[in-house]
C-alpha cells in the first residue's frame, strides 16, 4: 500500500509538470504570434510612411508654388532643400567669376573667389583651381615702368565717304587727327595680338597720403604680368562732340543702351538716327568682354573732356543756359531746339559719365576751352581751369588728370621745376597726372609729387606717313601697311 501510495503520488506530481509545462508552452506561443503581429503591423506602418513621404519629396525637389501644391510652404523643409541646390549654383557661378578674375591677371582676386566656396578644402576640382592660379601668379614678371607706351584717339569716322569729304581746312584736319573705325578695331586686335594689354596710368604707381595730407607716388612693383606681355595706357581725346563735327560721318553723342551700358547716337547721311558701337568707348568694351586678358584688372582709358561745347554730345556749359557769348554754331543749335532744359540736359550727362565710370572708365580734363596751355598767361591757365572744375568736374565726378591739348606742356622734358608757376597751380587744384603729346615710344616720369607721360598718336597723320612716309615710328605696335584705311586718298597738310 505504501508503495502504491507513493507511485501515485509521483505520477500525480509528474502529470502536474507536464501540465505546467505545456501551459508555460502554449503562454510561449501566444507570446511570440502576439509579437509577430505587432513586427507585422509595424512593418506595414513604416512602409506607408514611407510611401506617403515619397510624393511630398519629390515635390521638395521640384519647389512648387503654393498655387501649384495647394499647400502653404513649410520654411523647415525649404531651408534643407534649396541650400544644397544654391551651393551647387554658387559653386559654378563663382567658379566662373574667378576664371574671368584670373583671365585678367587678378590672380589674387581669382584665389579669394574659390576661396569663399563652402567646402572649398575639400573640394578638389577647387583646389586644383587654385593651385593652377598660384603657379601663374608666381610665373609673373614686374612691368618695366621704362617700357609703357601711351596711345590716344580723337573721336572715330563711321562714314569716311562723308568725314574725308571736301577739301576746307576741316577736312584736312579730320584727314590728319581721326581715325576710322575700321583702323581702330585693326589697331585693337593686332596690339592684343603682338601681348599688349591695357593698364590704368595709375596703375604705374602706388599713390599714398602723408599726415599733413601731401599725395606721393612711387613706381608700383607689384604691377605684373605674365612674360611676353607689354603693357600701355590709352585716352581719348575731345569726346565732346563739337558742332562742327555734325554731318561729318561721327557720333553724335554717348547713350546709354537697355542694359544701362555705354554706346553711341549716329545719325547716318539720310538723317536717321541709329544707336550701337560708333566710336571708341563701346568697340572697345565689346573687345574686352570678348577678351578679357586684353585689360588687366578690367582698365579701360582715361577720357580727356573740354567744356566749351558741352561733354559727351550733352549741351552742358553754361553759356546754353545763360545766352551769353555764344557761338554761331551753339546760337543755331539752340534755335533748332526751342524745347532744351540745360538742368535736364545736365542730369543726362551725369547719368551717362556715372555709367561710363562704372564701365571702368575714367575722365581727365582737356582744358575747358582746349587751350594751349604752354603759350597761354596764368590768367587765361586760372579762368579756363576754374570754368572746368565748374561746368565739366561736378558731372564726371572731378579728376586729378589733366590731359593737355594740342600736345603741348607746362614745361619741356625736364622735370617740372619748383618754381614752375603753372604747375603749383594745377597741383593746388588737385591735378596730379599730366599728360603731353610725344612721339617716342616711351616717355614716363615717376616723381615724388607728380606722374607725367607721354602719349602717341595713333590718327591719319601717324597712319599714313608710316606707310607712306619714311620713318615709322608704331612698329612696335603693329603693321601699319595692314591697318590704313583704303578710304583715305590723302593726308593733306594742315
């Protein structure tokens, strides 16, 4: 009995194991389909999740307007988006800014540039860039400041038929002082073809102020340039548009275009009047902005302006205000034009001079009255100064060059001399660049309290008797066979 009672009793605690057993089993079960469930339905969330984000991605991507999406534009999901496509714009147009920087020797401008780049370091088509700029800017040699040349231009001959027509004493001066447009844009490429590239006249020195104010200049050493260039400075002289030009196959005065640049009024032979490139400022800014590594750091000319009959083809002086002591030729053309406004006509011409600045232009003083200044008196050098400092510089934004007419000087080659009397008064006057009329090669002092050179005529006179002539003396430039107008028959004397 005892023994039975005890087997039973181990069997009763063995079935209750197994009992327990397959309960613990089946909870176990029930478990894990509970957790396959919730893995199941957590997966199947996630997915649509995912697929009803995918539409509004896409929409990121294209940036719909609020009209186009319906929806108001969240500013969080705007800033992720367009960053990155900013960065890769900013990155070729910047990119491209520099390539034109260093494309005009402005290395240094060039390597900021890339430099600004987010990620630049890191970038290496960047860093390659600027390795390639580096390696060219140390390849650069110092300009010979002995060996800068000084071209200048009067105003250009559209139509030679017309400007070399008749045989009066104006003729002949336009035979001898102008050059034609075609002789102009020959001269232009074959210089860029032989290395000549355009530089400021005061990109020559460095200019500094003392504490009591005094302005000095030293040769600028830093001016450099990639070997096998030359550099030179150009100006252009009487960009007045006198009246007695009008009908003379020259234009008539500078306008500004539709996207605010420089360029010219031309009235053709029938009377019409048409607008585009018709004298020097605008054919040479189209050069440039097709080669840009014809002008370093982006110089363009200096433009030397009188003031008797206006500036820039704009009937600015004062005497079309006042009446007095006018001309024949100012007395007619107000006549033809009963509705002028000289303060309207003051404003445009301002607008215009802004523009031709911001091109990279400058001015220069040709005297007023385009006096010759080394046989005139110091009363006449006082009253002609003060009419352009009154009438010319408040619209061109004042100038510290003075560009003499009819080539003379305040002196010969020597330096100017302390006690030269009008020298003293120009410098009081806030003239420190001087320029004259020389036809060597190279004419350029660099003084402590002044910068004068020389400049060479490139007009009929020049052309014709370099080919015709026997010494020529712009070789150096280009082939003066290759350049003259086949329209001039003649140069005759003055």
């Amino acid at each position: 009995m005892d023994r039975d009672e005890a087997s039973k009793r181990r069997e009763a605690r063995q079935r209750k194991r197994k009992r327990a057993l397959i309960i613990k089993l089946i909870v176990l079960i029930l478990l894990l389909a509970i957790l396959g469930v919730c893995v199941f339905f957590l997966i199947r969330s996630t997915r649509k999740d995912q697929e009803s984000e995918a539409p509004k991605n896409q929409e990121e991507t294209v940036e719909p307007t609020p009209e186009e999406s319906g929806t108001e534009p969240d500013a969080a999901v705007e800033d992720t988006t367009v960053e990155p496509t900013q960065a890769t714009g900013d990155k070729a147009t910047l990119m491209q800014e520099a390539e034109y920087l260093a494309a005009t020797y402005d290395y240094d401008g060039a390597i900021e540039k890339l430099n600004s780049i987010e990620g630049a370091a890191q970038d290496q088509e960047i860093t390659a860039k600027i390795a390639e700029y580096q390696t060219t800017k140390d390849s650069c040699v110092s300009v010979n400041m002995e060996e800068v040349t000084h071209i200048f231009y009067h105003s250009l001959v559209v139509d030679p038929d017309r400007g070399f027509a008749g045989d009066d004493s104006l003729t002949a001066g336009f035979k001898q002082w102008m050059t034609t447009v075609d002789e102009f844009d020959k001269i232009t490429q074959a210089m860029y073809d032989n290395g000549y590239v355009l530089v400021r006249l005061r990109d020559l020195v460095v200019q500094t102020t003392d504490e009591n104010g005094t302005v000095h200049f030293a040769p600028n050493t830093e001016l450099k340039l990639p070997a096998g260039k030359k550099a030179f400075v150009m100006s252009l002289d009487d960009l007045s548009y006198y009246h007695s030009y009008d009908g003379r196959g020259i234009a008539s005065k500078v306008v500004l275009d539709e996207s605010g640049k420089p360029t010219c009024e031309y009235i053709q032979a029938d009377g019409t009047m048409v607008t585009g490139a018709y004298d020097c400022v605008p054919l040479l800014d189209q050069f440039i902005a097709e080669h840009p590594d014809a002008s370093y750091h982006g110089a363009k000319g200096m433009i030397a302006l009188t003031g008797y009959d206006g500036i820039l083809g704009y009937r600015t002086d004062i005497a079309y205000k006042t009446h007095e002591n006018l001309t024949s030729d100012q007395q007619a053309w107000l006549d033809a034009h009963p509705d002028f406004n000289w303060d309207t006509e003051c404003a445009q011409a301002k607008t215009v001079a802004d523009a031709i600045k911001a091109d990279g232009w400058e001015f220069a003083s040709h005297t007023w009255g385009h006096m010759h200044i080394g046989d005139a008196d110091m009363a006449r050098v006082q009253s002609d100064t003060e009419k352009w400092q009154n009438y010319v510089a408040p619209l061109v934004g004042g100038s510290d060059t003075i560009i003499f007419a009819h080539g003379q000087d305040l002196a010969d080659w020597h330096d100017y001399a302390a006690d030269n009397e009008k020298f003293n008064y120009l410098k009081s006057q806030g003239f420190n660049f001087y320029c004259n009329v020389d036809s060597t090669q190279y004419f350029l002092q660099i003084r402590d309290n002044y910068v004068r050179q020389g400049r060479r005529n490139l007009d009929g006179y020049r052309l014709w008797n370099d080919v015709h002539g026997e010494n020529n003396k712009t070789s150096d430039l280009f082939d003066a066979s290759q350049i003259l107008d086949p329209r001039r028959t003649d140069v005759p004397a003055l």
